[in-house]
C-alpha cells in the first residue's frame, strides 16, 4: 500500500506499471508484496493489463 501513496509528484499508473512488469518477469519479491492482488491472472491478462496501463500513463 505504501507504493500507492508515494510522493503526489509521481504517478500511480506509472508505479503499477512498474510493479506489473516485474511480475512478468516472475520476480520473487514482487510476487511475494503484490501476488495476492494477480490470483488466478492469467500472463496473457497481466500483459493485457500492462498494455492498457501503458496507453493510460
């Protein structure tokens, strides 16, 4: 949670990019802080996911 509060100066969509592409990457420890959030996610939906974010930021 403490991601989404950052400084006011940075943008949400921005950092949950971030956070969705370390996922595909199968990074541990993002799996371990934000896993819970992609339960049942398919890789293709994350990277569907990660596409509509891109075109929002």
């Amino acid at each position: 949670m403490e991601r989404w509060l950052a400084k006011s100066d940075s943008h949400p969509l921005a950092k949950r990019l971030a956070d969705l592409s370390l996922l595909l990457e199968n990074d541990a420890g993002a799996w371990e802080r934000y896993g819970q959030f992609y339960e049942g996610w398919s890789h293709k939906e994350i990277v569907e996911l990660v596409e509509a974010v891109k075109h929002a930021v």
